[in-house]
C-alpha cells in the first residue's frame, strides 16, 4: 500500500536524499552485510543444532548401534537403551491421531472452500485458528481432566464391550493411553492440515471447477473429480504436515499417554512416545550415557520430522498451493 | 446413476462436510467453557499478585510465573526479532539466486523441528557451558522457535511494498539502507507487527523446550542466570501433581495464559485489518 500525501512525501524523500549523499555507499555496504550476516545466522542455527546433537548422541550411538532402534528394554540402571517401544508409541499415536484428523481435516477445508457460504467462512477459519493458537500445555490439561475421564468411565467400557474381541480394544480402561493421545493429537494436528488443504484448495483454477459444472456434474461430483482429484498431491502434502506436528508433539502427549515404555497391542494401554521420554526424563538422566540416549531419540525425532517436512513441503509446491504459517 | 441418486449424494456430501467443520469446531468450544468453568473462580488478585503457597495452604498466586514468561518473551524477542527482521529484508532484497533459497528452505525445516528438540539444543549450548539451567537459555530456546517465523512473514511483507515506492526513493539518490530503513519497512510496519504478534504468541504457550532450561522455580527470579519460573511449567507441573488445589490454581494458569495468548493473536489481526486482505 502506497501512502497518500505525494508532495509532503517528496518533498521528505528529498530531504533524505541531501542528508545522507556523503554516507551512501558505505552504509550501502555495512547494511548489505549485516542483512546477509542475520540470514546466516540461521544457517548456523540449523548447522549448528545438527552438529551439536550429532556430537552429543556419539557415546550412544557407538554403544548402541542400530540395536538401539530394534529393542525394547530402557532401563536407566543398567544403562542399557533401545528405543523400540518408543518409536512404536510415536508411530501409533501419530497414525491414530491422522485417522482422525484427516477425514475431519479434509471435509472441513472442502466445506471452507467449497460449499459454505460466504458469510459463514470468515468465522469458522477465525475459529480454527483460534484452535492452533491453545498452546500444548493446556490441550493436556483438558486431556487428563476431561478427556481422560470421559474415556474411562464412558467411551472405553463401550467399545470394550462391543468391539472387545479385538486385540485394539482390551485391557482395562485406564482413560490414559494410546487412545487418550491419539484424541488429543487429532485435535491439535487438525487445524495445521484444515488451513493447509484449504490453500490447496484455493489454488485448483476455477477453470477445473467451471468445466466440470458446465458438464452437468452436480456440486459434489465437481468437488470429487475435478477439484479433489487435481489437489490430490498438496492435501498429501498437508496430511505430512500434520503427520510432522503429530510425531514431535509433546507437552499434551506426556499428560495423557501414560508414559510407560511397553508395546502393546490395545490402545487402551499406556505407551510412551520419544518426545515425551525426553521431556521426562532429560532434566533427571543421571549418567552422561544416558543423557547421551536421550539426546540420540531427539536426533532421530529431528531426522524423521526433516524428512517427513521437506516431503510435504515439495508436495505441497508442486500445486502451487504456499504453506504460509498458520503458526506453523 | 439417476438423477435423484446424484442429488441425494450431493445434499448428503454437503452436510457431511459442514458436519465436519462443526466437529472441528467443538472442541475449542469445549476447552474454553472448561477453563471459565474451572479456573476462572480462582484467578483474583492475590492470583496476579502473589508467590506460590507450598502444598496444603490454600491461596497463593502465580506472580512470578507471569513476570517469568513476560520476561523469557522479551529475552527471544531481543536476540530474535532483530535477527528476523533483517534476515527477512535480506531474503526479499537479495539478488543472490542461491543463498536466499538455502536460508528460506532451512527456516521452514527450522520451523517443523518439534520445539523439544530445540529444547535439547539450548540445553547442549547454553546449560552445559553455564553449568545451570538459567533465564537465558530459556529466552534463546524460544528465540530460535520465533526466527524463523519473523524471517518469513518479514519477507513476504517487505515483498508486498511497491516497487514504484522503492524505485522514486531510489532515483532521488537515497542510499540503498536508508531507503529500507526509512521507508520500505516503515510502509510494510503493520505486517511485520502481526508476524511478531503471531511469534509471540506461539512462544509464550510453549513448554517442552522450557523444561530443561529455563527449569522453573517457586520463588522470584534471581536473574537471568538463574531458573526462572515461567507460565505454561507452572501449570505442567500443577496438572500433574495430586493436589486438587494445586489442579484448581493450574486451570487458573491455563485461563490466564489463553487469554494472553488470544489477545497477541488479536493484536495481530487488529492490525492488519484491512489492508493485506489476501494474504491472511
């Protein structure tokens, strides 16, 4: 936006200029070096963080090997480590929480950009990211006070007793657990893939949409074949969006997980997961092997949410679509 | 298939999807009825205003949370605003093909990182060499989180002023500098404002990279070296322990910081009202 007032501006445009004639072309370059020397700043950041964590988990990763990814006893005492169980807890968790998500994540960005009406939008996305904005912290308040509880005494009874031949639904209700976490990351992770699909879907050229209708395709078709199917790679994109969020998850996960490092297959059951373990236990590890530990689950978590980021993120360019921060 | 078949779908898909939003919806509307509900008969002025009491004595506040997480705000935003700012003008401006690329592709890798393992990161470079959890570690976990956030909406803001507006500046003989200081950043103010608002409030509720750095502490801050207590720990660790007061003081703390929090993201869309509709 240009600002109004074209004659006071010039005439302080012109002021400027005579002030600072002597002192151009050094401030130029003192200017020019100290905006590249703020963008390299991060550069060290990030170099400095892969470096920092690969030199730290060192001691951990030459005792260990790959057997710290394949087993399953983490016991401080003995000083011996293998993260399966939380690599599992993680990875249930997550997939748990995109079961949920996505399904609800896509019909409302559909319902967003397709089928409201216009007045209606505006306050639902104010809604939504009002959603991404509750930190953590307070979605686990709400998990182990409300949530939980409702699990325990209402939820997990009844699918125990109706689906309870499945191994997914028994054990007792301990309202904690796998469920509880998937729930509670299904509701953080929503509003990350609703504000993503629907800048996927905001992109798709009316055209496709125009041609379809013009057709005969009622609205639903239109959206099926012509809208859906042509941002079918960008709403990939943002279901890994969410899927990153999901893994690195935190605060909200150790509160109502149950933080126990088993495997286990009902969902009633408590798990951990690899941030939570670090949140735990870090500010206590006693031994520099099994701070070392801990610094290589962070490493792997840092790894697997670069890989699964950088996937999206192309996915997500790849139909024009721009993942601008909803907070990210 | 037939025609009434086709419109049946059509009007079934249609309400599935407004039905989906709405269960999207819901469980903000729960949270917040259950932060007013639970906590807000404890949040008075002895709330703002006093220590936390030790177990069993009912009462007692979490001033020093407050202060702590206002003060862990404002250390990030000295180290990042600054470094965010400028890296973003450098981003807009420079003619450079690959660097700018480079930075912009780490800055979005930055921001996916989960924030605990930036905990980890502040640990390793600050605790470590200082040898104690401290204030200051605590600020430079959450001024990583921010940067990269500051950088970006920075960047698309300075991309949006004219270039007519940079151009007459320029043909006047103003120096490069003073043209962005004096006026490219000035015309995109209002946009660099809601991306620091939006920082903030991302940084304020953030609790995992705090845990082992800014650590928390019951009593008032010994300064920037020392722990510090800061909102979201406090509530951690309230919710978690077995006291049904110390449950009550934590939905207190919840209400608190959402309302903070809420009214950062408010700010920021106060500002930009109007202009920059597009882009959100």
């Amino acid at each position: 936006m240009v600002r109004e007032g074209g004659a006071a501006e010039g005439l302080s445009l012109l002021h400027l200029a005579r002030s600072t004639r002597k002192t151009g072309r050094w401030g130029d370059r003192l200017f020019r070096l100290l905006i590249r020397a703020a963008a390299l700043a991060l550069l060290g950041i990030v170099l400095g963080l892969v470096i920092v964590m690969i030199r730290a988990a060192l001691p951990s990763i030459r005792a260990f090997g790959w057997s710290f990814l394949f087993t399953s006893k983490w016991d401080p005492v003995a000083e011996h480590f293998g993260a399966l169980p939380l690599i599992y807890g993680t990875i249930v968790s997550a997939v748990l929480a995109l079961l949920i998500a996505v399904p609800l994540g896509i019909g409302a960005a559909v319902y967003l950009s397709e089928v409201a009406p216009s007045w209606i939008r505006p306050p639902i996305s104010f809604l939504v990211e009002l959603l991404a904005a509750v930190p953590s912290v307070v979605y686990g308040l709400w998990g182990v006070f409300v949530l939980a509880p409702w699990l325990r005494t209402q939820v997990q009874p009844a699918l125990g007793s109706t689906l309870g031949f499945l191994p997914l639904f028994q054990g007792p209700p301990y309202g904690v657990g796998m469920l509880a976490a998937g729930i509670i990351l299904a509701i953080m992770v929503v509003p990350f893939i609703i504000a993503v699909s629907r800048e996927v879907l905001l992109a798709v050229p009316n055209a496709q949409r125009e041609a379809a209708l013009a057709l005969g395709a009622t609205r639903w078709e239109t959206t099926r074949l012509a809208v859906l199917r042509y941002a079918r790679s960008g709403l990939t994109g943002a279901v890994l969006l969410g899927l990153g969020r999901a893994l690195g998850e935190t605060m909200a996960v150790t509160m109502v997980i149950g933080n126990r490092p088993e495997i286990s297959a009902s969902l009633f059951a408590p798990g951990y997961t690899m941030a939570s373990m670090i949140a735990n236990e870090f500010a206590e590890a006693t031994s520099d092997l099994y701070l070392s530990a801990l610094i290589e689950v962070g490493l792997l978590l840092f790894v697997v949410t670069v890989v699964v980021n950088a996937l999206a993120r192309l996915l997500v360019w790849s139909v024009g679509g721009t993942v601008k921060a909803v907070r990210e | 298939m037939k025609a009434r078949a086709r419109r049946i779908v059509n009007t079934t898909m249609g309400w599935l999807t407004a039905l989906s939003a709405m269960v999207v919806v819901l469980p903000l509307i729960l949270i917040l009825v259950f932060l007013v509900y639970q906590g807000a008969s404890t949040v008075n002025l002895d709330f703002f205003t006093r220590l936390p009491k030790p177990v069993g004595e009912p009462g007692g506040g979490m001033a020093n949370a407050i202060v702590g997480t206002l003060i862990l705000v404002g250390l990030a935003s000295c180290l990042g605003l600054p470094l965010g700012i400028l890296g973003g003008v450098y981003l807009a401006e420079s003619q450079d093909r690959r660097l700018p690329w480079v930075i912009r592709f780490l800055a979005d890798v930055l921001n996916g990182v989960p924030s605990i393992v930036i905990g980890i990161f502040a640990y390793t470079v600050v605790v470590l060499p200082l040898r104690r959890f401290s204030a200051l570690a605590g600020g430079f976990a959450l001024a990583v989180i921010m940067l990269p956030i500051v950088l970006r909406t920075t960047e698309e803001m300075v991309r949006l002023v004219p270039a007519s507006l940079r151009e007459a500046a320029l043909a006047l003989g103003i120096p490069e500098w003073k043209v962005i200081l004096r006026i490219v950043l000035p015309t995109a103010r209002a946009g660099i404002i809601t991306g620091v608002m939006v920082s903030i409030a991302r940084i304020a509720g953030e609790t995992a990279p705090l845990l082992f750095t800014a650590f928390g502490n019951r009593f008032w801050h010994q300064g920037l070296l020392q722990p510090i207590a800061a909102l979201p720990l406090q509530i951690f660790a309230y919710a978690i322990a077995p006291y049904d007061d110390w449950h009550r003081q934590a939905w207190a703390g919840a209400l608190v910081l959402i309302v903070m929090i809420f009214s950062s993201s408010l700010v920021a869309r106060i500002v930009t009202k109007g202009r920059y509709s597009g882009l959100r």
